[in-house]
C-alpha cells in the first residue's frame, strides 16, 4: 500500500512570487506576460487579462524560479487554491500571492498533480488551513505541506492525465477557435465604423446600477437567477458570462436594487478592477460593482459590446488618470464610441451573428466538456472509475 505524501515529496523546486506588483509595460515594449492571482481560473492560465511586462521587469522578476512547460503557477490568495498549468509557449512571470510549482517527473506526472491539486479533497484542504486569518491566503510553508494522500503508480497516473488531458485539449482548441473568431469579429467591426464620427457613449448607452440582496435573508438567495459581479466579469472567459458563482430568487431580485437583463447584455465593472468587460451569455442579474450598458436607438446589443471594447483604452486612460477612479453615470459623458453608419448595421449584423453563434456553440460545448471531467476526475483520483470505463465516456464526449 503507498503511503501518503506531501507537496514538497513530488517537486523539484516551488518558487515564491515577488512580494510587490510587476511595472506593466507598454504593447511595444512587452516581452512576457505576469501572472497573478485573477489570471488563473478553472484549472487554466489566462492570458487574454493577463499584464504585459518588458524584458528587465521579467528577468528580475524570474530570478527565483523561471516557468517552463509542465510546471504549475498556485494562487496562495484572492482566492485560494487556483491553480494553473503552464503549457510553455509563452514566457511567463509570477505576480503577486502565487508559487511557482515544478514536478518531479521522476515521482509524477505534472498533469496528473495538476488535476490532484484541482480536485475537491485538496481544494477542501487548502480552505480549511488558509480559514482563520483576516484574508484568507496560504503561507509558503503551507504550499510544502499540501497532503496529496498515496499516490497510484506513475503508469496509472499518466493514463488518468491522457484521459483528463483530452477534455482539457478540447477545451483548449476551442478557446482557440473562439479567440481567432473574436478578433474577427472585431475587425468586421472596425471596418464598419473607420470613417464614422465619434459620439459620446451617453448618447449610445444607458448605464444601469445593479443591486444586492439582502444578505441576511436567506429566501433571497440560492434561487434561480444568476447574478454576477465584477469578479464574474474580470474572469469571463472570451468575456462571456456563462456561470455566475453566485444566484438570487425571484424574491430577492423583487427587494433589492439588483437588475435583470437579457442574454447579450454588456456588462462593466465600475470599482475594484475598474473597466473590466463582459457579455452575458444568458439572463442574468448583477450586483451595484458593474454597470449595464444598454443600447439606445435600437442599437444591436452586440454592435454595442464591441463599440465599447474598442473604447476601452481611452475609458481605462480616464479610470487611472487623475479625474476618477470609479466608474460613474458622468463617466459616459467622458468618453467617445466609434459607430457605424445607422444604413450599415443590418449588414454588419449579417456577418456578425453567425460568427457570434459560433462563439456561443463552442461556449456552451466546452462548458459541457468541462462538467464531464469534473464528474470524472474525483472518480478517477479515488479509483471509483477505471481508466478504461473513463476513455469510453471521453471518446463519446469529444
């Protein structure tokens, strides 16, 4: 019978983070990317929001430890035990409240302990130890003692990660197919609007506050509506609302300053990580951290998102100057959107919408993928489920 094991029993090496924020550099000067704690979501690194940094803010900032493909980056806080696996294709550096985690390829598989750290048991582990501070946070020395429990043989451990590892692979290839539609969707967009006025965004758009429940009431939560905040908005992958973390009831919604809005609705965190953006990829709710933008003028919702995300350089340049840093109703007197001529909309909506659909589809098809290697992989790690039984689900699956 193996015997349990720690982290510290299975790596190389972990890395602490520099304890100070990475100096983010401009699109020309940028070398790698820093990766902090909102970066690292549902097992994934995502660089779509992750900071650019020069060549000298990486190399003093990957003096401690340099990732490398099949290492793993952990969130020690805000929150705790995210974790993401770097496939190494890009040159990375660790932002604040993260470790640096390098298997030992000789004890495990990196994939396998990436979806062991991901699993219900440890995440459960981590809570509890990082429970009972002000902010909840892991210290370093609680990373070395993370208690994996005994370890299946490597042949065994390599057969659960290639089983896993294809959900993930399609997950990973749709992201891609969704990234390549995204930026055409924005050039169509550009396109469209080169030769049109600015307008101010008041003029387009009616910002509408969203509200929350009474917490102390528990009939206003856990219903069936969804509700977002700016948390679900800065980590919505392809900036798509799919899954709020949190929901509210009918009740709830009725007695509270939180609104309903429709599928395709732009979202826009108005405080904390001000001008974040995201559609919502269903009906949905919101609390008063973001902003609705709703069109004027029978402006298409969708023309709308993406005159906004064009804008958002210019908003952020307001947001981190001296005028404000929150986002207020005023705020969309401050700032312009480029739009198409009215005559153009029913065209550019033609091109666009099978390209939205797309995105939608493969949303929904990987959300899917997703619940079924949650499903497996608990079964999986604790020997509920062959490996052989798990291919055939997996096949049908992708």
């Amino acid at each position: 019978m193996p015997s349990p094991v720690q982290l510290q029993d299975v790596l190389e090496f972990i890395a602490d983070c520099e304890h100070r924020t990475a100096p983010a550099a401009p699109r020309d000067a940028a070398y790698a990317f820093s990766i902090g704690t909102p970066n690292i979501r549902g097992g994934r690194i995502l660089l779509d929001s992750a900071k650019l940094v020069d060549r000298p803010t990486y190399e003093s900032w990957t003096q401690r430890g340099r990732p490398q493909a099949e290492d793993l980056i952990l969130a020690r806080e805000a929150p705790v035990g995210d974790v993401g696996r770097v496939d190494g294709n890009q040159r990375l550096c660790l932002g604040q409240r993260t470790v640096l985690l390098r298997p030992d390829q000789r004890k495990v598989n990196p994939r396998f302990l990436h979806y062991l750290l991901i699993s219900p048991p440890i995440q459960q582990w981590m809570q509890d130890r990082a429970a009972g501070s002000t902010v909840a946070h892991l210290n370093v020395e609680d990373v070395y003692i993370i208690d994996l429990g005994a370890l299946p043989p490597l042949p065994e451990q390599h057969a659960i990660a290639e089983v896993l590892g294809a959900l993930d692979d399609k997950i990973e290839a749709n992201q891609r197919i969704i990234r390549t539609v995204d930026r055409l969707m924005d050039a169509e967009y550009r396109l469209a609007s080169t030769d049109s006025e600015a307008t101010a965004a008041s003029t387009t758009l009616e910002p509408l506050l969203g509200g929350t429940p009474a917490r102390n009431m528990p009939g206003y939560w856990n219903g069936g509506i969804p509700w977002a905040t700016a948390k679900d908005v800065g980590a919505a992958d392809t900036q798509v609302i799919l899954a709020p973390a949190q929901a509210i009831s009918e009740e709830g919604l009725a007695n509270s300053a939180a609104k309903l809005v429709p599928a395709g609705t732009t979202l826009i965190t108005a405080r904390g990580t001000v001008g974040a953006l995201a559609r919502t990829g269903m009906e949905m709710s919101f609390n008063q951290t973001c902003y609705a933008l709703l069109p004027k003028q029978k402006f298409p919702p969708l023309l709308l998102f993406l005159a906004v995300r064009q804008a958002l350089g210019q908003l952020r340049a307001l947001v981190h100057g001296t005028i404000f840093d929150t986002i207020t109703k005023a705020t969309f007197d401050l700032f312009s959107l480029q739009l198409p001529p009215g005559s153009a909309w029913p065209s550019l909506m033609r091109r666009l919408t099978p390209l939205d659909e797309l995105v939608m589809c493969l949303l929904s098809e990987s959300r899917l993928l997703s619940a079924h290697r949650d499903i497996l992989l608990p079964k999986l790690l604790s020997g509920q489920l062959r490996v052989r039984d798990a291919e055939a689900i997996v096949e049908e699956a992708v």
